[in-house]
C-alpha cells in the first residue's frame, strides 16, 4: 500500500483529449491550457485542505469562462485518488433546505468507496440529520407542539449537539476512507465542487454558504465553489439590500479566491462546442461552391464578434443560434453563412434597430425622430475603442464563379480593359476579407441590399483584384444562384428563427 502522502500520479495529459462526463455528456478537449490551473491548484489545496477546518475556495469567472467544464474534468483527474463530489446547486434550487442538497453530494462521494462501512456511517448521519433539517425540524415542531421558550431552547440546543455529532460521524467516516486498512487509492483531502450557485435564489444560495459554514468546515475537507463573485454578490444584496457590503459577507465563507482567466476571444470561439459542430459543416457548402478553413471562419466569426464588442455570453448565445440554423443540411447550401453570422449579430446587438435598418417596421414605432438620429450618429454596430482588434481579422474565401453567367452582365465596351483571362473561365476566385476596426455591418448590409451580379462581374472584368466586399458579396451570389428562389427575404426568416433560441 503507497504512503498516503505520496502525491497521485494524477493524469493531466487526458485534458488534451475530449471525454464523457457521466456517460452522457461529452467535454471537449482542453483548448485553453486549463489543465495548468488545476494542477496548479491541486498542489495547494491538497496541502491547503489539511488545516483545522479545511478549506473554502471560491472559483470567480465570469460567464461563458468554462467554470462548469473546468469543474468537470478537475473532478474526473481528482476521483481514482479523493473522494470527489460534485453538485450542481442551480439543479437543486427547488429544495427548500440546501443542508439536503450538500449532504446528498458528500455521502455519494464518500459510499463510492465499497470497502468502509458506508451503511453504518449512513445510518448514524441520518439518525442526527433528521432532527436539524429544515422541513424535519418544522414537522417536529408541529408535533410536540412547542408553544414555550423553554421547549423551543431546548430543541435548538438538541439541534446543535447533534450538528456535532454529525459533524464527527462524517470525519470518521472519511478517515475510514482515506486511512483505514480498506482504503484503496483514495487520499485526503475530499473535494467537494458545487457549481451554478450565482444562478441559485438568493436565499437558497445565503443558506448554502452558511451549511457549509457551519457543518462542513472539517480537516480534510476541500469546497471549491464556483461562482460569478459579482452576480452572486447582487443576489445578495436582494436580501440584504442594496448598501449592504457583499463583498464583505463573502469573506466570511472562502479562505480565498481564484479567478479563471478569461480566454481571448477568438481561443472562445475556436473551443466552443457549437462551433466545433458547425466549422464541420461550414467549411465546404453550396455545392462545393465556397470554402474557407476552420482557422479562417473562427476568425471572420471573432471579427464580427469583437466590432460588435459580445461579451462571452453574448457570443456563445450568437455560436448556438448559428449551429441551429445550419443543423438543416440544405440550409448549408442555400444560405451563406457569412450573411447569417452578419444579421444574427446586428439582431443581437440591437433588434429594435435592426428591423429599422431592414425597413421591416418604421422608426416612429419605437423611436422619435430624435432618437433615431441619435443612434444613426453613434458608433452603432462599430467597434468601440476598448475593444478595437490589435490585428486585423482576415480570412481567405474561395469562391465559384459559376454564379457570374455573361447573360447576368452587359459587355464592355473597353477592350483593353480586359483580363488576359476571361472571368468566365476562372473556376473559383480567392478573396481575402478583412474585418477590422473600420468594419461596420452596416456598410455590409447597405451592399447586399445595392449591389447585383453585374456590378461584381464587371468589377473583375476590368482586371481588378477582388477585395473583400466583392469577395463577401460573391460568396452571396453563389448561394442564390445554387437556389434561385431564396431571396433576401428569406434570410431575414431564418435568422428571426434562429434567433429564437436563447430569447
């Protein structure tokens, strides 16, 4: 048997690898080097976890940042060598005593070990349970029918031997597991994750903190809770009100905080899963007609993204709204993506504005003439300074050009202008487009709205290098000339359809 304080062999190199998280869900690979902060970790709270009282971490990320993922694989690297127990408290909400919540967690992750006495020490925390949990002390209450303040002192000192004595029967019990002569692999310290308590009513979320506090605060014992710190701070202030230091409440619970970096925008959309699903399908569409790579199409995505200054959230709610409308297979053929991407994102930002900007309703339905100037004047749909791209985004688009037929154009009358090869040969055509700080989707939509197959014709007709409105404006051309009914029309409808998930 190893010496129980020989540091595991803990796997890391698996995060380089998607897995299945409870047979059921699959977590992508690690794309952001997120298995260093858990190791990193570990190494302290392993250590951490061994005070008098254990240890309350809380993990601060904003979200989208991969809290719940990062919650995850830390669990499946932890449980051949802790007792691990992870709890989803958002899913648990509509328990009204969230003492049941956390010790559901810890005795599941404590019985995962077959060799102890896992009824025995069951049978004894239950026996004490009962008289401390919410809904038992108020069916108790009932009745003895506690009408003195005597009978009712009473009961809280009850109350209170038995939190003890529960509190020694789950130290006993993990000690059993990580020290007894059936331990197997398991060490200490045990981990305890809970997950979604910022998304928790206010109350349910002070009253978990607190059963933490107050019955869970044990050697050995490590709670890692991952929270938005800011939004779990308002949730607080509904109770407390408004000028009440949340901040300082907190600092009741967690020994420390550790903030998961925010990944960079275009690492987000690289590693999310609606767009690993949908590059796949994206890279090859209208009939072979357009193509670009994976690097490329994350990158027109972040440039969009990043003019339109999407925070994390907003930018996974555009990802799926995407993924949902290209999950149609012949939608990949009809509608160009790029196109889809623009108005989803403009809709987004700002849906009164855009029906506006689409002549779908008329300004004075929401907005004075005043207010309507206003927003034409502002940086509407424009990169703002804090946000404006070190590097221009660019990606390289391949094209047909079946879509330019001679009949679609008027011949020049210059004959010199002529390219040495006619465009009417040229199979595909290669077109760099560029997002940066001078993008608007405005100027993209005023073009798909203005321009036609003869103006791009004669564009590169007259030997000029295609750039990128042309190349966009092609990509859309080839759509429609794969599908002659879709008209523009129909793009507005897709999107308003896609544009529902998350609404």
């Amino acid at each position: 048997m190893s010496d129980t304080n020989q540091t595991p062999s803990y796997d890391w190199t698996a995060w380089e690898q998607e897995s299945i998280w409870n047979g059921k869900e699959t977590l992508s690979a690690d794309k952001l080097d997120r298995s260093r902060y858990a190791e990193f970790l570990t190494n302290y709270l392993n250590t951490a976890g061994q005070r008098d009282g254990g240890y309350v971490m809380n993990l601060n990320a904003e979200w989208g940042a991969g809290k719940t993922w990062f919650l995850k694989r830390w669990c499946e690297t932890l449980k051949p060598y802790h007792p691990v127990a992870y709890i989803d408290a958002w899913k648990n909400d509509f328990s009204d005593d969230p003492l049941l919540t956390v010790i559901d967690g810890v005795i599941e992750a404590l019985r995962n070990n077959p060799n102890v006495r896992a009824l025995d020490y069951e049978s004894r925390l239950f026996s004490k349970l009962k008289l401390f949990g919410k809904a038992a002390a108020e069916t108790l209450l009932n009745e003895r029918g506690l009408g003195s303040f005597q009978e009712l002192l009473g009961l809280h000192r009850e109350k209170a031997q038995d939190i003890e004595t529960s509190r020694k029967v789950i130290s006993q019990w993990l000690e059993d597991v990580t020290e007894g002569p059936n331990r197997g692999n398991y060490r200490k310290p045990m981990y305890v994750f809970i997950d979604e308590l910022d998304r928790c009513r206010p109350t349910y979320a002070i009253e978990l903190l607190e059963t933490v506090k107050h019955l869970f605060e044990l050697q050995n014992i490590v709670f890692v809770i991952a929270t938005n710190t800011d939004q779990l701070q308002h949730s607080i202030k509904a109770v407390y009100g408004e000028g009440f230091d949340a901040n300082r409440y907190l600092n009741r619970f967690f020994h420390r905080r550790h903030s998961l970096k925010i990944p960079e925008l275009l690492e987000y959309i690289s590693g999310h899963q609606s767009f690993r699903r949908f590059s796949v399908w994206l890279l090859t569409v209208a009939e072979g007609g357009i193509s670009t790579t994976e690097g490329g199409l994350a990158n027109f995505l972040c440039g969009i993204a990043e003019c339109s200054d999407f925070d994390l959230r907003t930018t996974s709610q555009w990802l799926e709204q995407i993924e949902s409308i290209y999950a149609t297979k012949s939608n990949r053929d009809d509608f160009y993506w790029g196109v889809v991407a623009l108005l989803l994102s403009m809709r987004l930002q700002n849906s009164e504005f855009y029906y506006i900007e689409l002549g779908l309703v008329s300004s004075s339905k929401y907005l004075t003439n005043a207010e309507y100037s206003k927003l034409q004047s502002e940086s509407f749909l424009k990169a703002r300074p804090r946000n404006i791209p070190s590097v221009a985004r660019r990606f390289s688009l391949s094209v047909s050009t079946r879509c330019l037929e001679r009949s679609d154009c008027e011949e020049t009358t210059n004959a010199s202008k002529r390219i040495s090869v006619p465009i009417d040969t040229v199979d595909t055509l290669e077109c760099d487009v560029i997002i940066d700080s001078s993008w608007t989707s405005r100027a993209f939509l005023s073009k798909l709205r203005s321009t036609n197959k003869a103006q791009i014709y004669h564009k590169f007709w007259d030997g000029s290098e295609p750039g990128e409105e042309e190349g966009f404006l092609l990509a859309f051309f080839h759509c429609a000339s794969v599908n002659s009914e879709i008209e523009f029309r129909d793009y507005l409808d897709l999107v308003e359809m896609g544009a529902c998930l998350g609404e």
